[in-house]
C-alpha cells in the first residue's frame, strides 16, 4: 500500500515542499529503504522511526517499506523527516487515516520514546506551507509559537506521535496554536545593554556613534587598550532604533534557519549583536558549508557585527565582509546548488595603532618600530578602509572625568534622537522598498537626497584635492552628512555637516 505524506525542506531561507512516499509491501523480504538523496541524518530515521512507532504502543509490520522522499534531486538532511515518515509508515498499514493527512504538513524530529523534539528552520517551513495552499502544519510542540509568526494557517502542537495517532482520529483532539497578538508598539526589552551614561568621558565617541546609529554606518574605533572601545561598541544596540515588525520577521527568520532561536522567544525584538572571534574562518564569518548556511554576517543582519580587535582577523577572512558591505547580501555557491543570504549589517570595529597599543598615547611610550606599525596596519587593505563612514580615535580618558560623580547623557535619550532621524529616512525613501537608512543609499539615490548647499559644494571640492579621497569616499562623505542633517532636523545639507562627515574620514596614522 502505498502513502504519500508532505513535508518541508529548508533551502537557503525558504522551505521547498517534500512529498514523503512511503511504500508497504507486506510480502517482501523486511526492509527499510530511504531514498531520494538523504543524508546520514535522513538514514538514520529508519531506526528511530521503528522505535518510535513500537513504543508508542503501535504495530510495526517486519516487511519491506520503501521512503522516496521527493523531489530525488534535492538533498535532505536533518531528524525533521523523523514524524512525516512515520505517520506514512502509519498510514499505510492502515493505523492512520489517509483522508485527514491531505492539505497538511508534518516536521518533527522522533525520540525512541515516541516523543516529538524541536527541529530548526520552522518559521521558514510555515511561511512556505501557508504560500503552498497548505491548511495545517504539526510542529513540535515546542516550536509552534514560532510557527505560529505565520498568518492564516493553523498550527498543530505535537508532544508525541501517540498524542498525534489519536488526534488524526479524534479520541483525543489537539487544539490549534493560540496566536497572541504582535504588538510591535510595545518596546523591546533593553535590560542588560551597557548604557551609555555609565561610560565616562569619550563625548566626541559618543557623538560618531549616534551618527553610526542614526544612518546605519560603519565604525572604526582606534585607541590604546582600556579606553573603553569594546564598551562603547556594546553600548551601541542600546540606541539603535527599534525594529519594524517586518525587520523582526526577516531577522527571525535567519535565526530560525540556524536554529538559534531561544524556545522562550519565537520572535526576536531586540537588533542583533554579533562579536565572533577573530579566529573565525571565513565560512564561519560569511557562511557556508556543504549545504550552506548562513554566518555571522547573516545573523548580525539589520544589527551590528563588531569584529573587536580586527587587524588581528586573518586577512583574507577580512576581505571577504568586501562584497556584503556594499551589496547588504552574502551569496555562497557550491556545486550542487547557489544560495543567497541577507546581510545588512553595521560593521563596527576597534583597533590598537600598533602590536604594543601605544603609538600616539600622551602618557606611555610606544616600544614598536616605524616598521613594526606600518606593518601592523597595513593589515586592514585600503579598500576595506575606505568602505567605512567613521574614523574616530578613542583617547585615554582622564582621572577627572572617571571619578567624576555626574552621570551622561543616557542611552534612551540619544535613542530618542536617532528614532527621529530614521523617521526622516522613512519619509525620504517611501516607495523605494531596497532603502531602509541613509548608508543604503547607491549613487542615484545619492544624486537625488544628498545635493549640499553651494557653499558645501566648494568646501567638498577642497576637502576631494586636498585629501586625495575616491569616488566612493566622497559618496559616503555625502551619505554621512545627510545622516548629520537629519540629526539637526535639516532638509539642506549645510557646510557645518559636511565638516563634521569629513572629520570623519580617515587620517594617516602613522606619520
């Protein structure tokens, strides 16, 4: 007898729909066969769905089954064919009910118990169930307040495939999914981000990185250990703006597929914050892997990923973040198949000036040659540099200021100030759905938001000769001064914020 049961695949960030044969042949020599390009994963479903299915007080027939799962070209891979193939075991030896499985998905992982586990990627699995015409689709019952993101189809919390035998032929119905309301008013929960105001001194830091925050731009921070870089990168998610319930979903969904999900927060309000180390390969910094997956570009999408420390990244790890700066997306191709992943992300990175940390410090002396440092910095390619907005120098902070009792200026404050920026930004770019903030701003829409006054138009003109700086410093120095115009709540963009943007730029460290 033969079953057809359907589930998902996840590919890339979307689901492809799986049809999930099952053949009963009860007259053939005891076989279990799993076809259709499974991975090891895959195979090893045949003993944890025979287990399952035993323990759960239900008949296991020793007779030859075959599982095709289709389409045969694409790879499977993962425990989440574990329940589909069961419940077509099931149904083709006549303990489940054909006609209720029609129109529905199955995803889920089986202990031997017969208990149904969390599987990742179901935020994507249920968005392509509902697209597909789908009416249902049984999760585990851990995942479906993340499944449960998706609109218009019901979703079917499953503790174990007995619950679920006894549901299909309703001894024991499973309620659906009570969806709770998305309230993206509500703001996010901030607690445990450093506040700004508990940072002393560093006023003109403070300020480049409410310029990053208010226009999305990349930083580079340089300074002498201890002076507080790597706590001022962690004070930056505190002013970010708060993400739309659009942005909430399309970050939501990559931590779905990487299965980064924390089980008591389906929906993620909070921008990401990704540090990953600087030994971090290069498939780990972009993504990768046989099957690709996306990397810690990807998951600091629409946040920030901080590279702390980052002439001592390899190299060549480094350069490949080239192409995700100025394209906001990663694509990764392999053999069998190309994939690509979003990743619009502020990079924000701190340095020391040279190997020993002290170039340029007023109070220790520097130990490293003049060839030492120039070594040392040549390490971040000028092609990397110039795709940063933000050059800022981070002093030693002085004894009067860190015992200095008077709190700063706190985070909800400046957060204040940038929300109002980017509703410039939204109002600016209305219509165009590519543009979220000024850095993503390509040279037509540069031409068309970014004219300064003529006076500015001269002083550009000077800072262009003077500075030797390429077309795209100039266009990132506009960019940067429409960001400070929106800040001074300014449609012109006046001499005074094209010279704070200048200051901006990057100055030779080494003299």
């Amino acid at each position: 007898m033969l079953s057809t049961i359907y589930s998902c695949a996840v590919v890339g960030l979307d689901g492809e729909i799986i049809q999930v044969e099952v053949d009963y042949n009860p007259h053939g020599m005891p076989a279990f066969t799993v076809v259709g390009l499974p991975d090891a994963a895959v195979q090893e479903s045949r003993e944890r769905v025979r287990a399952a299915i035993r323990n759960s007080g239900l008949q296991f027939p020793s007779k030859r089954y075959t599982v095709n799962l289709a389409p045969a070209n694409l790879r499977k891979e993962g425990p989440a064919y574990d329940l589909p193939m069961a419940i077509g075991v099931l149904a083709s030896t006549d303990q489940a009910p054909l006609e209720r499985l029609v129109g529905a998905i199955f995803v889920g992982e089986l202990s031997l118990d017969g208990s149904v586990r969390h599987v990742g990627g179901i935020l994507p699995i249920a968005h392509s169930a509902r697209q597909e015409g789908f009416e249902v689709v049984y999760v585990p019952e851990e995942d479906a307040p993340q499944a449960a993101l998706v609109p218009d189809i019901d979703v079917i919390p499953v503790r174990s495939l007995g619950h679920l035998v006894e549901h299909l032929y309703d001894l024991q119905p499973i309620p659906a999914y009570v969806r709770g309301e998305l309230d993206t008013s509500i703001p996010p929960d901030l607690d445990g981000l450093t506040d700004f105001a508990d940072v002393k001194g560093q006023e003109h830091v403070k300020r480049a990185l409410e310029v990053a925050a208010a226009g999305s731009h990349n930083v580079l921070m340089v300074g002498p250990p201890g002076v507080g870089k790597t706590l001022l990168a962690r004070a930056l998610p505190g002013i970010l703006p708060t993400m739309s319930l659009e942005e909430a979903l399309e970050v939501t969904r990559i931590y779905s597929v990487a299965d980064l999900l924390p089980a008591d927060k389906p929906l993620i309000r909070v921008r990401p914050f990704r540090s990953p180390h600087h030994t971090v390969s290069e498939a780990g910094l972009i993504g990768g892997g046989s099957w690709p997956r996306p990397g810690e570009a990807s998951l600091a999408h629409r946040g920030i990923l901080f590279a702390d420390e980052i002439l001592e990244f390899g190299q060549h790890t480094l350069e490949v973040l080239r192409q995700p700066i100025e394209d906001k997306v990663v694509t990764i191709s392999r053999a069998r198949v190309a994939l690509s992943f979003p990743a619009n992300f502020m990079l924000v990175a701190a340095m020391n000036p040279c190997p020993c940390g002290y170039f340029g410090d007023p109070v220790r002396e520097c130990t490293c040659s003049p060839a030492t440092i120039r070594r040392y910095q040549q390490r971040l390619s000028g092609p990397l540099m110039d795709r940063i907005d933000i050059h800022i120098e981070v002093p030693r902070v002085n004894y009067d200021k860190l015992t200095d009792d008077r709190r700063a200026e706190p985070s909800a404050v400046i957060r204040e100030r940038v929300e109002a920026a980017r509703d410039r930004q939204r109002h600016r770019f209305r219509g165009e759905a590519r543009l979220q903030s000024n850095a993503d701003m390509g040279p037509s829409e540069i031409r068309r938001f970014c004219q300064p006054a003529p006076a500015g138009q001269q002083l550009l003109n000077t800072t262009l000769r003077q500075m030797q700086l390429s077309a795209r410093a100039y266009h990132r120095i506009l960019k940067l001064g429409r960001t400070i115009a929106d800040l001074a709540d300014s449609d012109t963009i006046e001499v005074p914020h094209l010279a704070e943007a200048i200051q901006y730029r990057p100055r030779k460290l080494l003299y």
